[in-house]
C-alpha cells in the first residue's frame, strides 16, 4: 500500500468514508483514527497498533454538540472541566451511549472523549459526519509520535494517508479524568497538569498506580517505551560514573558539562520550561533510541505541574 502524508483534509474524509483508518494530527501526539461506527474499520487500528482488544480507545469530537450522542449521565464537574480545557488535551471518561460499538470502549460502559486543539483535524471533523476514535499512533508499547515522519516510520505501507499537521504543540498524551458518583479520579497524567484540573474541580484522586486490571491500560507499567534500556535518576553524574565505558545518552533537564562524558546528550530545555520538556520528550527519546546506546540515562524532572507527567511517562520507559 502507498502512504500518503499531506495537508488535504478533502483525502482524509475520502479514506475515513471508505472505511479506512489513517494518521490524524493533535495537539498531544498523532493518533491513528477511524470512524466511530465502523466496526471493522475500528478493529483494523487493534490490528495494526497490535493493541489488545481489551484497551479502550478515545473518541475525538469537534463540538459540544456531539457530547450527547457519545455520553450521558454527565456530573457538572465534568461540565467545568470540558468548557475550561476543551479544545485541549483533557479526555473524560463518562457513561457512554448505546450508539457507542462496544469495540471502542472494550466493553465497558465507559467511553473516553475529547475535542482535540488542533486546526486541522477539528476541520476534518467539521468535514464528515461521524466521531473519530484514534489511539495513539504507535505499535503496542512503543513511543508515541509527535510528528508526521514518526507516523511514516511506524507505518509505512500499512496505512494509506497520514494527515500532516506538522509538530504537536503539546508532545505528550491528554490526561484523563473519569468519574465515580460524580467525584473526579484522574487516571492518567498528561499535558493538562494536575494543578490545573484541581483549580477547577478542587483536589482530585489520582489513580495513576498499576494495579493488576487498570482502568487506563495507558497506566500499564510498561509503557511508552525506546528499545534501548533506560534509567532515571536525580543523579545523574552518579549514574554516569556507574556506567562508565558504555555507549551511553544522556536525557537531561538541567544543563551540565557531562556532555563529554556520554556519546550523547539531549537537554529537554535550556529555559527549564515544562511545556517545552514535554513538546521534546517524545523526539528526543526516538532520536537516542535509534543511535544503538547501550544505556540511555534520564534526567528526573521537578515534581510539580508538567514534570509530574513527564516522570511518569520516564517512569513507566525505565521499567522492566
Ligand atoms: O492525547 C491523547 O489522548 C491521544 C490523542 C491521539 O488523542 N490518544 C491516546 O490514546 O493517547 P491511547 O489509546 O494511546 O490512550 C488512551 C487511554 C488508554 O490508556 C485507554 O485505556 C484509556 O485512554 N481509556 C479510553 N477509554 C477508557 C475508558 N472508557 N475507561 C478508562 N480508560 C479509558
Ligand atoms: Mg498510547
């Protein structure tokens, strides 16, 4: 199959309509989408992400008055959340309809939603006349895209188009709140930081352990993950020493001088800016996961606001 990468939102509502699935820009990362009521285009994205079937996938809408056809019984909290965050990187997990294929939300009777920030692809929502469902578009386990080439990369001659919207803004996956008895429970920590969510629903639980059946598959241990074998510290001179002779990279957040002390070096942002760090998580970890390092040792980033989610992210990369 030939694979296409452009601008034209006219292709991309031709290949949804024939029932195929393609790369879609976000604000977060690029995800793999199809039409939300073809069965059998829905079960193709499993199939090409080799994604068990037991992990749900969000469904992306453009406007508020699609809200009712996916989900009900919605809390008020959830209401603040989605006029404060939507079009953003916020997916809510709410009742879903009867409408919604089982297929999409595993079998539960839950469905994840949100209004993505992104130009192109809330106009090629505009374009057709039913939601799209897009996992991120990588392989099971592997690092999300924040970028048209990554999605080449991954899936070249598997899918026909890949709707170019250049870099993603925001570089790492929505954050996720679900409810129980209308109490906020956020299940994965994304580009909207906790704090931020707290501003408006007051404290929240955040469920972002990895129990044995997790309500966000995202939250599995392993996850996220480069080939090559990676560590976070807060120590990273430490590390380096420990390592000393290996082929090694270096993922940093505060600048150094152990540049010559690693084959490699990416500093996530030279102003400490977070929202910069997590725009370049994603491209940096690809770019050193393919230089054959024998260890990639990452940087622990402040515990506040977005260097929450991205230790998490590096967390679940380091697990065994
Ligand atoms: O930023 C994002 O959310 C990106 C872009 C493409 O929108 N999408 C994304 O999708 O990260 P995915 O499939 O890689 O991760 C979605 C997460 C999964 O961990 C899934 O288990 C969880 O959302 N999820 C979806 N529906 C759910 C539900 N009904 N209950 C609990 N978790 C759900
Ligand atoms: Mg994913």
């Amino acid at each position: 199959m030939f694979t296409q990468i452009s601008e034209s939102t006219n292709q991309a509502a031709h290949f949804l309509k024939l029932g195929k699935a393609i790369a879609i820009p976000t604000e977060t990362v690029y995800g793999l989408a199809a039409n939300i009521y073809d069965e059998d285009a829905i079960r193709s994205i499993f199939t090409l992400k080799q994604r068990p079937l037991n992990n749900p996938l969000i469904v992306h809408i453009h406007s508020f008055s699609q809200l009712n056809e996916i989900a009900q019984n919605i809390p008020e909290a959830a209401f603040k959340l989605a006029e404060k965050f939507w079009p953003g990187p916020l997916t809510l997990v709410l009742d879903k309809t009867q409408g919604i294929p089982d297929v999409i939300s595993a079998g539960k009777p839950t469905v994840g939603i949100r209004m993505p920030n992104h130009s192109l692809t809330l106009e090629l929502l505009q374009s057709i006349s039913f939601p799209l469902a897009a996992p991120s578009a990588n392989p099971f386990m592997r690092i999300s895209p924040t970028n048209p080439e990554r999605v080449f990369e991954y899936f070249e001659g598997k899918i026909p188009f890949v709707l170019d919207g250049g870099e993603c803004a925001n570089g790492i996956e929505s954050t996720i709140v679900g409810f129980n008895n209308n109490t906020p429970i956020l299940y994965r920590l994304g580009a909207i930081s906790v704090e931020e969510i707290e501003d408006i629903v007051g404290e929240v639980e955040v469920m972002n352990n990895e129990n044995s059946t997790p309500n966000a598959p995202g939250m599995m241990k392993k996850h996220y993950s480069p080939r090559t074998k990676l560590i976070l510290t807060d120590n990273v001179s430490d590390e380096i020493e420990l390592h000393k002779g290996e082929k090694m990279g270096l993922l940093c957040f505060n600048e150094s001088n152990l540049e010559d002390s690693v084959f490699s070096m990416k500093l996530l942002s030279k102003d400490q800016n977070l929202e910069e760090a997590a725009h370049n998580l994603y491209e940096f970890l690809q770019e050193l996961d393919s230089q054959d390092l024998e260890i990639i040792i990452a940087e622990k980033l402040p515990n506040l606001g977005l260097g929450n989610s991205i230790n998490d992210r590096l967390q679940r990369a380091a697990s065994e």
